[in-house]
C-alpha cells in the first residue's frame, strides 16, 4: 500500500490575477506556500522589494502587490 503526503495547501494555485502580500510573506514566491503545487508551475522567488513593491510572475502572469 503506498501512503501519500497529506496536501496540507488549500488554495488553488494561480487562480486569480491579482495578489496582496505582506512583509511577513517575504520571501514571495508563486506559487504561493498556501497553494497546491500539483497543478501548477514550478514555485519561483519574485525579488519585490527590489521591484519597488510589485512584481509579476513570469510563469502565469500573476501580479504580486506589496501592501506593508
């Protein structure tokens, strides 16, 4: 019997355009951690910081906005 890993992520991944983040979810990555990764693209670090506050995701075209 094989055993899988529960998905402990709950949100669907990439379904929206436009996302909030704070401080406290630095480093921001898209996929996001609270995200299901099984039907998604691979999880890659967005510098927004650096990008004065907002970011896109080159993958899915996400729009990440820094809010704190």
């Amino acid at each position: 019997m094989v055993q899988h890993a529960p998905n402990t992520a709950s949100a669907p991944a990439n379904a929206e355009q436009r996302y909030e983040v704070r401080r406290a979810d630095l480093p921001l990555s898209c996929p996001l951690p609270s995200m299901a990764l099984w039907n998604s693209h691979p999880r890659v670090y967005l510098p927004i910081e650096s990008e004065g506050g907002e970011s896109q995701c080159p993958y899915c075209g996400a729009h990440f906005v820094l809010v704190d």
